[in-house]
C-alpha cells in the first residue's frame, strides 16, 4: 500500500514541478557514477556521496519521518545513512568508513535501539555476488 502512495508521490512532483524532478533524477545519476568510479578506484565510498543521495531521495518524496530519524541518529555520530529499496519505510544502511571506532558503531546501535529500532544487521560488502560462467 506504501508503494502506490510513494509513486503517487514521485508522480505529483513530476508532473507539478517536472524540472525540479529532471534535476533531482539527473543528480542521482550523477551521483551514482560518482560513486562507481570511487569504489572501482579505492573500494570505498564517501559518507558525502551517502548524504547527498538521502538529500535527494528525500526531495524525491520517497522519505519517510522514521527513516529521517535513523538518518539523524547516524548523523548525531558522524556517520551517513539512506534508505535502500522503493523506500517510504524499510530498510536503511548506514555507510561505516573503514576508520571508524568501534565505539561510534555502539553509540549509533544503543540510539537506534533507544528510539525504538530494534532490527539491526551487521553486513559486509564487496563479497562475490551472483554470476554465470
């Protein structure tokens, strides 16, 4: 049901402001290009790159006030977060740099579990993903 209300969402932008949503359409783009060329080249992102895609998503109207949330509490530790999937709710991945304490991880898990997300997964990036030979 959340879906039909986000694409609702999206539609109406693009029809009552259809440069303003060109514009963010052709940031994400950019944004993603971006973001390939720096993990083909050091295999890793920019915690800017993860900000500024949440940035647009969000002026995209695919936000939700919760996922908003999870991005402040990760920002609050200096970290980036944004939502992954048709968004509107879900999921959100918080971009851990290589360098970061182990202690700001704790800080960030013991705020989210406080404000009442209680469903965290540690993942890892960069393993072999699906192929055919």
């Amino acid at each position: 049901m959340k879906m039909y209300f986000i694409d609702f969402q999206v539609a109406k932008l693009k029809e009552t402001s259809p440069e303003n949503h060109q514009r963010i359409i052709q940031e994400i783009d950019q944004l993603v290009h971006n973001v390939a060329t720096k993990l083909e080249s050091t295999g890793h992102t920019s915690t800017n790159y993860v900000a500024q895609n949440q940035e647009l998503l969000r002026e995209l109207s695919v936000s939700h006030p919760k996922i908003d949330l999870i991005v402040e509490l990760a920002k609050a530790c200096g970290l980036s977060a944004k939502l992954t999937g048709a968004g509107g709710g879900g999921c959100v991945f918080v971009y851990i740099p290589p360098e970061i304490q182990l202690e700001t991880i704790a800080k960030l898990k013991s705020s989210l579990l406080e404000n009442g997300f209680s469903k965290l997964w540690d993942i890892t990036l960069g393993g072999m993903g699906f192929h055919v030979k």
